[in-house]
C-alpha cells in the first residue's frame, strides 16, 4: 500500500500495535478485513453524507489499522502468497468505496457533474493501474512503473477530500483532474513498459 520509505516510517509508529495483537493471538488476514470493512464503511456511509472532513478522519485511520498487517507479518517472520494476495483484492474493494462514494455524492445531493465524472473516471483508471501490473506479472513481466500508484491516488484524494470538508475552495476538484489525468498517464506508460519489455525479448531471442 505504501512506498519504501512510508512502510519504515509506520513500522515505527504501528510497532507497537502489531506487536501487542500478535501476543494476543490475532492474525494478520484478521487485520486486514477490518481495515477494509472501516475503509469501506466510512466511504459509504459517511462520504455518501457529504461529511467530507469526519469521513476523511475516519478512512485514515483504517488506512492506517490496514498497514498493521505487514507489520505483523513481519513480526512473525513470515510471509504468505495467500496474505499478499488478500491484501491487494482487498484494497480494490477499499478504493472502489472511497472513490464510489464521491460518485454516488456529486451524481446526487452534491449536484456536480463534473467531479462524480472525474471520480468514476479515476476509479475505473485505477482499477486499471493495477490490473496491467498483475497481468504483466502474470505474464513475467515486471511493471512498476508509473506517476500515480495507488499510496499517492489515496493520499491525494484523502487530503483534498478532507480539506473540502473543511471549507477550503476548488482543491477537491483539482486534486480531482490531477488524479484522472496522472492515473491515465500511468496506465499508457505501464502499457508501453510492457510493450518494451516484449519487444527486447523478441529482440534477443535467437533466428530461427
């Protein structure tokens, strides 16, 4: 969920955490249902109110409670296929509720086109973000390349979300048409770090 440097920073803060609930018998897959079932339930039920600044609070901190999950892993010095594997669908269904719900708000009481177009837009580009990442993986490629990874398409909207809430004029809609712009830039380069990658491999493989 997070870049290199953010995992050291919350492995310091959410040591503790991790620590006390892996005394206590908790499983990290545990961890990581909650996360989402809070991210996903303060989306849609708080974001959906147009409770833009409490809603904010509320998901950050999920997102937070989420990433004890690594921490934990790590604690107990394992990682599985399976954890990872939940983690990543899991994510899907927690931005698919954050950005779903600012759909569902400005297509309805929010009365604002633009901005529920620009949402969905960036909902169905990040999906797309990180389905060309899995298939090129499946296909033994590698593919992190890109200007908008998910940590920074959460974040941003998060904070211009938060700040909306909070009164503060036109950053939600520009952080929105940052967002579709920067996560269809980044689809278009992961397309081509593909293509380029199979294109040296047609390149290197020897005549027939």
């Amino acid at each position: 969920m997070l870049n290199t440097y953010a995992r050291r920073a919350v492995a310091l803060v959410l040591g503790p955490t991790a620590r006390f609930l892996v005394r206590h018998g908790v499983s990290p897959d545990v961890v990581t249902i909650v996360g989402t079932a809070g991210v996903t339930a303060a989306a849609l039920g708080v974001f959906t109110q147009g409770w833009f600044f409490v809603g904010t609070l509320v998901i950050t901190f999920f997102v937070f409670s989420d990433s004890v999950d690594g921490v934990m892993a790590r604690e107990l010095g394992r990682s599985s296929r399976w954890g990872a594997f939940l983690d990543s669908t899991l994510d899907r269904i927690g931005d698919a509720a954050v950005f779903g719900s600012l759909v569902i708000w400005f297509s309805g009481a929010g009365d604002d086109a633009t901005k529920a177009w620009l949402a969905l837009f960036s909902l169905v580009a990040g999906s797309l973000v990180s389905y060309t990442k899995a298939r090129a993986e499946g296909l033994g490629f590698t593919c992190d390349v890109g200007i908008a990874a998910r940590s920074v398409r959460l974040v941003a909207v998060l904070v211009a979300t938060g700040l909306d809430g909070l009164g503060v004029p036109y950053v939600q809609l520009f952080a929105l048409w940052l967002l579709a712009v920067a996560t269809g830039v980044t689809v278009v380069q992961r397309m081509l770090e593909v293509r380029r990658q199979v294109a040296e491999e047609r390149s290197s493989s020897p005549e027939r």
